[in-house]
C-alpha cells in the first residue's frame, strides 16, 4: 500500500466516449437537504446532465445504483455548471447550466419513495436566455452588494461580458483590446470581475464602472465614445504575469487575508485585493487545474494543484506537504462534504472518471503474533554472516551495469552462414584489385514467442566488410511462426579486414511496452577474403606456435584450401589476401610446432586465428579438451611499432592538411571580400590581380581538399591494419604468459578502445592512458607509482616515443610475473609475486634504467639473454 497515493473512497466511470472540461464539475447542496451533505453535479460535451450523492464503497456490494440521484440528457452541450440563489424571491440553492447559446436554471428536488427503489429526483426549468453571442465560461455573485441573490456575467467568445440579474438581462460590455476569453471571476469583497487577457496580464474590472460605462453593444465606437469622459471602461489595475492562466479563483478565510489565486502554465500566483503579489511558486511541471481551500496553519491558505503527470499535490502557500498518485490527469477539483466523512477530493478527468478520495493509508488492524523466545546460536551466526559477507563481496566485484535478462527472451534470432561462397558474386562497389570478388550468403531466422510489433533486424560488419542490406522491419511476428532473411557479405575496400566477425542485432517491444534487445554473432569463412596459391619460402615476418598434441596435417585442418593431388600440401599451405600479400604455413614433421610468415606483420592475424580456431574444433571432435597452444616468445614489438608509427604519422600528415585547408580558405575568403569591394565602388579601381590570386588560391583549396580526403582514405585503412597487427599482439601476449579469458578482456580494453579514429581523440593517447593506468594499479611496483596522477584530459602527442616506452614497460613486468587485474584489491599490492610460487621481486632501479633505453635495444637485450639462458640449460 502507497502512503502517497490517493486512497478511492467512492468513483464512478461517466458515460461512453464523453469529454469533460474544467467547469463540467460543481460540488454544492444543490436539493437544499439541510442536512450538510453535498451533491456532485456533472455536466458533459454531449448534454448529460448527472447529480450524484457518493456513498463509501462496501467491497461485496460494489458501486451502488442509488448513488446517482439523477442523469437527464439537454439538448445543447454542457459548457459549465454552478449553484447559487439564482431566482428571485427565495435564497433556496438553484442550478444554472450554461450551453453555448442558451442560459437554464434549473430547481433540483427530491421526493421521498415508498417502495424499494429510493428516492427520486427532478429537475425544473425556472428560465432560460437565449444568448445573442456564444458563450465561454460565466461566474456569479452578488453583484453590486445586493443582499441574498445571486446575480450571473456570461462572457462570450468574442469578448462581450453579459450580465443578468435572474430573470432579467441587465447590460452588456465588450471588453478592451480583446483578442481570445480567459478565466473569469467576481470578488464580493471589492466588487470587482477578474480576468486574464491575451496580454498575459491580470486585469480587474469595477463593476460600478463596468454599469456606467458606456453601452457597447456593438463594436463600434462613436466619436462620443472616444472623446466623452468618465464612460470609457477602464481596468482598476493590471499585473503583467508572462504567462496564459489556466483558471482563478478568490478566497476569503478568516485565519487569512482575501487572496486571489491565479494558475498559469508554469506558475501559479496569490495576489492581493489591489493586485500586488502576496507569493507565487513556480512549477515544474504542466499543470492541469487547482483549488485553493482553508488551511488550519493562521495566516495560510492550501492549494490542490492537479498536473499532466497523474499527481495531486498540496502546498501550504509555497511549500510543499504531500504529493498523492491519481490514477488519470485531473481536469477539474473540487472538495466536499459527504457521508461521515468531511474535506473530500472530488477529482474528474477528460474522459470521464470521477473518483473521491482521501490522502495517507488505511489503518492496519493486523497485529503480529509474538515470537516465541529460543536460545541463540552465535556460532551459527558467525559461520551464516562470513557466507553473507562473501557473497555480498564477489557481487561488489562483479556487479554488471546492465541489469541480468531473463532466462528465456520472447524473442529468438540465429544466423547461418553458408559453407560455400556465391556462385555468383553479390558485391557491389566493391573497390578491391583482384577480378573477382567473392560474396558468402548469412541467412538469420527471427522467431517470437509472443505477438510483437515494430520488430527492427539490423546487421553489422566492421569495415573494410560491407553487406547487400543491413537492416528489415517486420511490422509484425505472430507467435511460434519464424521469419528468414538473407544478405551476402563481400569485401568492399582494398585492405584486410581485421576481424571476420558480424553481428545481428533484434530491437524489438514487448507486449506490455518494454523494449528489448536479443543479439547474436557470426563467423565468416576465411575464403570470404583469401584464396590458395604457392607458398613462400622466405618472408620477412616469421611467428613459431607451440602445442601440446602431436602434429596434424594442415589438409585435414584446411580443406577448402588445400589440393587433395598434392602432397607437398601436407606440410605447408599458402593464402593470398584478395586485398595483400601472400601468408605462409609450415607444419613440423617432427615435432608440435607451426610458422606461420608473410611480408607484412599485419597480415599473420587472420591465418593464425583461423589455425587456433580449427586446431580447437579438429581436438574437440577428437575428444580432447586439454588442447593448448603457447608461444615462447619475445613479443615482436618492434614489428608493431613500425605500424604505430605510420598510422601516427597519416594521422600528423591529416592534422597539416586541415591546417593548410583552413589557412587556404581564410585567404580565399578575404580575396573575395576584397573583389566585392571593387565591384560595388562607382568608380571602380584595377583589380591588381586579385582575379588571377582567386583563381591561384582556389586551386590550391581544391587540391589540399583531395589530398585531405585521400590521406583520410588511407589513414582508415592503416587503422585496419593497425587493429590487426593489436589482434595479434593480444593473441601471442596471451600465449606467451599463458593469460586467463578475463585477462585477456582486460588487454582488449586495453589496446582496442575505439573502433576508429576521431579528429578528437585517437588510437595512440587512448591506448597509452590505458597502459598507464594499469602500470600505475595493478602492474605498480610501489606505492610511489599508485600516487602518481593522469592527466584527465586526452590530446594528440607530438610522436609515439613515451607509447612505445610504457608499451615496453608493459610486457616486461607482465614478463616479471605481474598479473592484470580490475578488482579494488590489485591497486594494493607492493609486489608481484612470480608464478610457481617464487620469491617476490626485489625492488632495483634496473627496471628504471632498462625503461629508458630505446624499446628496441631493451628486446635485442632480453633475445640475447634468452639464449644464453637456453645455452646454460643445453
């Protein structure tokens, strides 16, 4: 149960497909019982008229049919509703309707049954006015301090205010500089009408002023009117609020002063009688009516104020006191006085549903029953709370953003790639060299096991990949019947890609409104972008890969690239990229170990990961789950920083052409202001060979565009190349120290942080805050370097030389022992403990000293300190 919710003592739904306004609403002693209890009077667009006297529910019995003493149905529609002493010769309480061209009032009466059905109520028209204009809203008072009647202002759509007295029509007067009507009321303690204008400004009216003004009738103003004195209607004051209101309403208490409230579209205000604001309160949100009443504090007034946001809310002036939850947006509010319950909130909304309600919660009567008494296991406790605190520490550790998705997801994708290349190729634009660019088919199936709509299938590769279509829209999927889609994925630009992997993602919403998301992944095959040719027996490049099975002939683990007729085939394969060189691999007869080369260090990746890929897949088929591979190492950096080096310097040589493009184009822009000087003066000068200057600085923009855009060209195929060469760092550095899948996620992270490279941010300032952070937590050798601070802020270096230093810095203390990390306890530890249980590190100024030479003489070192370590062993 919600303490801030409004609890439902009575409702009732009204009609079918009926609207309801502000002044459909009124809550008065319209029967003139006598006995204090309040009707709801309701009036709709249609011409329903209902009187209601609410009852509190009873749960078994329901809503009950005496509850509604009368429904009749007009003629006209209901524009608004009010009682008072409308009819002269009694102060009995009347009910005045008002249509759009017709003004009743109405005698409610009650007659007392004799049989089961109750009561019955009637109505009886006392007198009507047929209205010249077409009425907008009206308020009563006494006007002019008349004693017990009940007098009645109509104003009209075009700005005309129409006064009768009861059964009489007294005058009429158009209001000034009117444009569309506003709210409207009468203060009886000034004797004045209220009103807000189109100049968003509160205007109020004597109604002694408004009587001796002179008659407007009709619009048109005669020169007495113009120059005639004292006959002019004139507004007593006026408040500029900035702002339409949306209703006033005048209050007069006796533990506070006479208020006028005015509710606006973001403000609501409380003036004084002479129109200085007492307070106002400005809202932050859209409110939709309001109701001033009486307030216990002295001097204070409570305010019920209704928003879009299905909320009622209370203030105490300015200050807020409860919030309660309604289950609509309220159009109109009012309080009464009902059955054994007093102050009740009497909300309708737009559509129809009229509530009562009350604030806070219902007593609970339920009492707990009393706990037997037991004697206390403490050693209990202390072995339930070290498991409590366990689990609450691995969930602090491992605690995912994202909330866990359910077991079962309403909506199922998978994609099947095809085993064989398109007999005929689907690529279109392709911008690859080779004559024939192959094309594989992903077929992906949707199936729902609900009825979903607006169902969104998007697929993606990583360039330099590109798809036939990438993305359906199903307007719908009926449950349990699957719909299949096919595309064909090709190589699209002149480079390697780096990864041969896509993804389909299924964005979707529930039934009850959720949106969703289901993905899944796919592999493409490696003949997508390579083809069989003779291998090389030299290459630049050579990587040696270690297992612990015996030696597999590379026909089996590639047969889509080997050639069953030869048995030269059985050792060694040879792979041409469509858009590269060509990549060489060599089987050991004898022994566990693979080489794989190739002119570029970039081009290894692909072939290497396709040869553990199937190494897995050959073992598991096999039946054996131990398979592992390793590599002795070093890690060849000094391969990898050439690459870095020349994707920095595509990416200096990018920054110099947009500087020299901004230079030539401010020039140019100044030649042209200075040609239109020319050409505007009467007397033109020479042009001095400004012309030919245009011509010359216009040539050297066009050129610096191109040469920009194909720097750009090539700086995102570099980038490629880049994150294969990262690719293949990551894999060999996870052989050679023999990482864990989590470690391995933090090397990705590390090295990949961007999926390509922004004028704002690059791949060498990411990369290098990212090693540093872990150099300076879990890879520290002191507390002096966990002190240490970065930079927040992240700009292109100068050159590559502190990345390649920290990079270097990385890979010896992995190689010392050191261990990645993401948990709160790595940035505490002082040293890093060798594996097998070795003796900790001693701290040196060596690892210094080796960090600041050169990253390539630092390798050549630890090469030659491998073999005279491995000539010791011999």
């Amino acid at each position: 149960m919600s303490l801030f919710k409004a609890r439902d003592w009575w409702s009732s739904t009204l009609g079918e497909e009926e609207e309801f306004d502000q002044g459909c609403l009124c809550v008065a002693d319209v029967d003139n019982n006598g006995n204090g209890q309040d009707r709801i009077i309701v009036g709709s667009f249609m011409g329903f008229l209902r009187i209601f006297a609410p009852h509190p529910i009873q749960v078994a019995e329901g809503i009950q049919a005496e509850n509604l003493l009368l429904e009749v149905q007009l003629r006209d529609p209901v524009l608004q509703v009010e009682v008072g002493k409308f009819v002269s010769g009694t102060e009995l309480l009347h009910l005045a309707v008002l249509h759009p061209r017709r003004l009743c009032v109405y005698a409610v009466s009650g007659t007392l049954g004799n049989v089961e059905h109750g009561n019955q109520h009637q109505i009886k028209l006392m007198y009507e006015h047929n209205l010249q204009r077409t009425a907008c809203n009206m308020t009563h008072g006494p006007f002019g301090g008349v004693k017990g009647r009940d007098f009645i202002c109509i104003q009209s759509m075009d700005g005309m205010l129409m006064f009768f007295e009861q059964e009489g029509y007294a005058f009429g007067r158009f209001l000034p500089g009117f444009l569309l009507p506003g709210p409207l009321r009468y203060s009886a303690r000034t004797d004045s009408f209220l009103t807000v204008s189109s100049c968003r400004q509160v205007e109020s009216y004597k109604y002694q002023v408004l009587a001796v003004a002179s008659d407007t009738d009709t619009r048109r103003e005669t020169e007495q009117q113009k120059h005639g004195s004292g006959k002019r209607l004139v507004a007593d004051w006026i408040l500029n609020i900035g702002e339409q209101a949306l209703d006033i309403c005048i209050v007069s208490f006796n533990q506070a002063p006479t208020s006028v409230f005015i509710l606006g579209e973001r403000n609501f205000f409380c003036l004084k009688e002479n129109g200085q604001i007492r307070f106002m309160k400005k809202l932050d949100y859209s409110p939709s009516c309001f109701l001033p009443y009486c307030s216990v504090s002295e001097g204070t007034i409570n305010t019920l104020v209704g928003n879009h946001n299905n909320m009622l809310l209370v203030y105490q002036d300015v200050t807020l006191k409860w919030a309660a939850q309604l289950p609509y947006i309220p159009v109109a509010v009012k309080v009464g006085n009902f059955q054994d319950l007093k102050g009740v909130t009497v909300t309708l909304s737009e559509t129809g549903y009229l509530q009562c309600s009350y604030f806070g919660t219902d007593p609970s009567l339920f009492q707990a029953p009393k706990v037997e008494s037991r004697e206390i296991n403490y050693e209990e406790l202390d072995v339930e709370m070290k498991e409590l605190q366990k689990i609450i520490k691995e969930s602090t550790k491992t605690q995912d953003i994202m909330p866990k998705s359910e077991k079962e997801d309403t909506l199922a994708i998978m994609a099947v790639v095809s085993t064989e290349l398109d007999s005929v190729s689907q690529a279109i634009e392709s911008e690859v060299g080779a004559e024939v660019v192959p094309s594989v088919t992903v077929k992906i199936t949707v199936m729902s096991r609900l009825a979903v709509q607006k169902t969104i299938l998007t697929v993606c590769v990583q360039r330099p990949l590109a798809l036939t279509h990438d993305q359906f829209i199903f307007s719908a999927l009926e449950p349990g019947i699957s719909k299949s889609v096919s595309l064909s994925v090709f190589l699209k630009d002149n480079c390697p890609p780096a990864e041969l992997e896509g993804s389909a993602v299924v964005s979707y919403s529930t039934p009850t409104g959720v949106p969703r998301v289901v993905q899944c992944k796919f592999l493409l095959p490696l003949k997508l972008v390579c083809f069989p040719v003779q291998p090389l027996k030299n290459a630049n490049h050579k990587l040696t890969i270690d297992t612990n099975k015996p030696p597999v002939s590379l026909s089996s683990l590639f047969p889509d690239f080997a050639d069953p007729s030869d048995e030269e085939q059985v050792n060694v394969l040879g792979f041409h990229l469509l858009a590269g060189g060509k990549v060489t691999l060599l089987a050991s007869k004898t022994s566990q170990r693979y080489r794989i080369q190739s002119e570029q260090f970039d081009e290894l990746w692909l072939v290497l990961k396709e040869l553990l890929l199937r190494f897995e897949d050959h073992f598991r088929k096999q039946g054996s789950n131990d398979f592992a591979c390793s590599f002795s190492g070093p890690i060849p950096l000094p391969e990898y920083f050439e690459v870095i080096d020349h994707h920095f310097e595509l990416r200096l040589n990018d920054e110099k052409f947009q500087e020299l493009l901004s230079e030539r184009a401010i020039q140019f822009r100044a030649i042209e202001r200075r040609l239109l000087t020319r050409f505007k003066d009467k007397t033109p000068a020479p042009l001095q060979n400004l012309d030919t200057l245009l011509d010359g600085t216009y040539r050297q923009v066009i050129a610096l565009a191109d040469a920009a855009e194909e720097n750009q060209g090539r700086l995102l195929q570099d980038f490629t190349r880049l994150k294969s060469a990262t690719h293949l760092v990551i894999l060999l550095i996870g052989l050679w120290q023999k990482l864990s899948k989590d470690q391995i996620a933090i090397l990705e992270a590390t090295f990949l942080p961007l999926l390509q490279d922004t004028h704002e941010l690059g791949w060498e300032e990411s990369v290098d805050a990212a090693v540093s952070h872990l150099l300076k937590t879990c890879l520290s050798k002191s507390s002096k370097e966990q002190a240490l601070t970065l930079t927040s802020q992240l700009s292109m270096p100068k050159d590559t030389a502190k990345l390649k230093k920290h990079l270097t810095l990385f890979c010896d203390r992995l190689a010392k022992g050191g261990r990645l990390s993401l948990s709160a306890d790595s940035s505490l530890q002082q040293a890093i403990i060798m594996p097998g249980s070795c003796a900790t590190i001693p701290e040196s100024d060596q690892e210094e000293r080796v960090a600041e030479l050169d990253p390539l003489e630092m390798f050549t070192n630890q090469r030659q300190l491998a073999r005279k370590t491995a000539n010791a062993a011999s």
